[in-house]
C-alpha cells in the first residue's frame, strides 16, 4: 500500500471514530468535500498545509496525525 492510500485510511478511520461525515469534517477543516473524498481514497498528493489542516480539524499535531504510517 502507498502513503496516499494509508494516509487516506488514516484519515477516514479518525473520522469515522468521531463520528463525523465527510461533509461536517470538511467544513470542519475548511477543505472541500469532494477534495477530502480524494484524499480518503488516496487519489491525490496532498500538501503539507493540507495535512496541517486536517490535523488541526483533529485537534491533531501533524506528527500525530501521520503516527506509524
């Protein structure tokens, strides 16, 4: 599996145990939805300001967020 993909993964599972749609998170973290869709599916490269962004939407540090991927 490559880092989008786990990435990806990674993301969703965090989530998915908050409860949250793709919608509200998005909103939540100020990205797209379809975006962040993207990203879940390990379509895209994401940038580390996005990354920070979903950290943050988290309440996440990057490096927790990232953690044994």
């Amino acid at each position: 599996m490559d880092i989008k993909t786990t990435l990806g993964l990674r993301i969703k599972e965090l989530r998915d145990e908050r409860g949250m749609t793709q919608r509200a998170f998005a909103e939540a973290s100020g990205i797209d939805r379809s975006y962040l869709a993207a990203i879940e599916n390990g379509e895209i490269n994401v940038g580390i300001k996005t990354i920070e962004r979903i950290a943050n939407g988290f309440d996440l540090t990057v490096g927790q967020l990232t953690e044994g991927l």
